[in-house]
C-alpha cells in the first residue's frame, strides 16, 4: 500500500464544526459592527436564511413566499440593526412591498453571508438536513432581495467549508 492509499485516522475531535462556528461568528461580529458604526464606504451585506426554521421571526406572507430560504440585503434601507449575544440572533427591520417589519434570524439558520464590495463571502452547511443535497445551498436569484440594492457586479468569491474538510482518498 503507497502513501497515497492511506487512510487518515477518524477524528474524535469536531474540528469541522468549530470551524463552522467561528466563522458565523465572523458574521455576528460583521453585523455587531455595523449596528454601532453604520456600512463604512460601499461595503453591504447579503444574507441568506432558512426561513423555515422554528426560531426565524419574519411576516407570515414572507414565510409563504418564501418557504425555505431567503435572502435579505443589507444596505440602503433598514433600520434597528442589532446581535444579540445571548440569543446568538440577528434583529433587523426591513420593508416588504412597502410595509415595515422586524425580523429575527439566529445565527445558525444563516447558509451565506456575502459582502460583494469586497468580493468576501462565506457559506455554511446546513445543521439541519438540506432538502436539495448534500450540505449544499442553492443561489438565491435576485427577486429573492426584498432591498432596491444593485445585485454586485462581480460574483463574491465565497469560503466553502469544504476546503477545511478532510477528503477520502480517491481509489
């Protein structure tokens, strides 16, 4: 057997998940910043939820339209910007066709997050089991933006946790 069929052993450490939350906590720290010093420059954000987790607080008629993901930006219009430590919850108001509303995304429902100024993105496994496959997450289209916000004009270049997960050797 040559050292490419070798197998790594199991780790009994949860190195992956520990990755996983510190980089949604580089999102909580992101949003933290921006609740106290406002978006410095043509910095915005997008992000991406599970709607239909049981802890997401948004309008009922935005849950039916939008069943299982969303995404929201953050940019022009919102207002009441704020992370709470101890929820581990993002709280942001934001309008709906014109009608105001405040929701509530935890932070482990978040699947992307992405500041295009920048090209910066990061995506997230799912905690629960994802209905389209394996951990992966589909791009939301842009009517899936309830902000007037320019879709960015270059994609984000998004960290997928894959890169930090240890592979099966080929056969």
């Amino acid at each position: 057997m040559d050292d490419d069929q070798k197998q790594q052993p199991e780790s009994l450490l949860p190195y992956e998940k520990w990755i996983e939350q510190a980089l949604r906590h580089v999102v909580a720290q992101a949003v933290e910043h921006v609740a106290q010093h406002g978006l410095p420059g043509g910095h915005h954000f997008y992000i991406t939820f599970r709607t239909s987790d049981p802890d997401v607080e948004l309008p009922q008629r935005v849950r039916m339209q939008y069943p299982q993901q969303m995404t929201i930006v953050l940019q022009h219009q919102f207002w009441e910007l704020s992370y709470d430590r101890e929820a581990e919850a993002i709280h942001v108001g934001l309008s709906f066709g014109g009608v105001p509303a405040k929701l509530t995304i935890p932070l482990s429902s978040v699947v992307e997050f992405a500041d295009p100024h920048i090209r910066y993105g990061l995506r997230f496994h799912a905690e629960a089991a994802p209905e389209a496959g394996e951990g992966e997450v589909s791009q939301p289209g842009p009517e899936e933006a309830p902000s007037s916000a320019e879709p960015p004009s270059e994609p984000a270049q998004v960290v997928s946790l894959d890169a930090f997960r240890r592979r099966s050797p080929q056969t």
